[in-house]
C-alpha cells in the first residue's frame, strides 16, 4: 500500500523530513539555520539525539547545548579565545537559538557558530581549547 | 499549528540581497545574510531599511550603531523580553550573531530572532520592548 500522505509533500518537504528522520551524518556540510528549521516544522523543537562525525556546521547560528550533547576533538571556531564564541542568555526563554541535545559532535569543524547555555555549560566550555589540532576531514 | 518557518522559499529565491529596501514578504534573516556574503556584499547588513516585513529565525542578531526598531513585534517571549537577549561573553567578536548596522525595521513583525549588543542596547530592549 502506497503512504499517499508521502505524494502530497513538495521536494523541500520530503527533503526536511528525511534529515530530522536521521540520526547520523558523517563528512556532510551542515547549515544549521536549516536543520533547526525543518525540526521545528516537523514539531521538534530541538535537534536530539544525532551524531556528527567530521562534518562541518555552518551558522550563522548560535547553538544553545542542552543536557547529553558533547564534543569531542571538534575545532570549535577559527579563534583561540573561546568567549568569543559564548553568549550569556539574560532570561529563560532562548529565543532565536538552536537547542541541540543528546548529540554528539566527533572531529567537526563549527564556522560561524555561538554556543551558549547554563552557566556551568558555559564555564566548561570556555575552558575547551576552541582550535582543532587535527585538519578538518569535511 | 503554527505557521511553518521556511528558508529559501521561492520568494526568498528571487530577493536581491544588495537591494536597499525590502518592503513586505516573509524571509528568514540568514537567508538574507547568506545570500548578501555569497553576493560580495560583506559580512555586515548595513544601510537597509525594512518595511512590514516577517523576518524569520534562528537567528541572533548583533545590534550595531544606527540600526531601529519602529512599531516592531519582536514576537512572542511568554512575558520576559530578557528571553530574547544575550551578552556575548567577549563583546567584540560576537560569532555566530548577523550584525546588523544602520538599518531601520519598521513595522515588521519578528519570528523567532534574539539580540545582542553592547550593555546600552541590551538595556534598552529590556526597557522599552513590551512583552506580549
């Protein structure tokens, strides 16, 4: 039996449903202006519970990092001083931001991302050493 | 349901970025910033004026000298504008954030956009910005 809900949505529609269907992407550029969009369309409003291996995650964007997501050997930003790429939130509720939980982020390369999050998060992250040693794969 | 968001929709495909003023239409501002960097036009939305425009997130948006806000709805934040504000924890470089520089926003309409800036933009929201 065809899925006749699957002929009534357009190319951009199908395209947005197959990246929030996945849960891993491997050497793929990543515009996350655009992941976060589709998920909020298909009603998620965060990206959860993916993995990013050696691709690269485009901003502008500034990522809000929720409880279970973490980084591992990732260049976080062309700078050596993380709080350039830290933002303090002076209310609740983050408005503007991507909320990213339970993802893991393994060898990317971030351009042009913020991070911010709970003052704890913060601190941990302010003492990552914001440039990769490794090259980049993606 | 709320209203999808969409980027690159077909309208926004045919928005000039290098043109000086967007006058109604919906587009999601990294589009914008995307399209105006791939156009040449600099990392920098500078000298535009916004008329009744829905202008779209995610996004952070650097509030650079000259830029106003004019009979704006900055969106929905459940009673608290602080929920739409961020202090950069450097306050120079801002990464991640669109800067926005002598722009002017009349009468558009916000979905989903925080701010940042310097300590006096940052007040200056919080005081006059009428929560919904």
């Amino acid at each position: 039996m065809t899925d006749k809900t699957q002929a009534a949505f357009s190319p951009d529609e199908a395209y947005g449903r197959e990246l929030v269907a996945r849960t891993a992407f491997e050497k793929e550029a990543v515009w996350l202006p655009l992941l976060a969009v589709h998920h909020w369309n298909a009603g998620e409003m965060a990206i959860r519970g993916k993995t990013f291996t050696d691709c690269v995650i485009e901003g502008p964007a500034v990522m809000a990092v929720m409880t279970g997501t973490t980084f591992d050997g990732c260049a976080m930003g062309t700078t050596s001083d993380m709080n350039n790429l830290l933002y303090k939130p002076q209310g609740q509720k983050l408005a503007g931001v991507v909320g990213v939980a339970d993802c893991k982020f393994v060898r990317c390369r971030f351009v042009q991302v913020g991070f911010t999050g709970s003052d704890e998060l913060l601190e941990d992250l302010r003492g990552v050493q914001s440039l990769s040693q490794t090259e980049p794969q993606a | 349901m709320t209203e999808p968001t969409l980027l690159q929709t077909p309208a926004a495909r045919e928005m000039d970025p290098r043109a000086r003023e967007f006058r109604g239409g919906r587009f999601a501002l990294s589009d914008l910033y995307r399209a105006l960097t791939q156009a040449g036009g600099g990392g920098v939305i500078e000298g535009r004026t916004f008329v009744d425009c829905v202008i779209d997130g995610p996004a952070l948006v650097l509030v650079l000298d000259g830029t106003t806000f004019d009979g704006v709805d900055f969106g929905p934040c459940d009673g608290d504008v602080r929920g739409m504000l961020f202090r950069s924890l450097n306050g120079t470089m801002a990464v991640g954030s669109i800067p926005v520089r002598d722009c002017t926003f009349r009468n558009c309409r916000f979905h989903n956009l925080g701010f940042t800036g310097n300590e006096t933009l940052l007040q200056t929201l919080a005081d006059q910005v009428r929560p919904d």
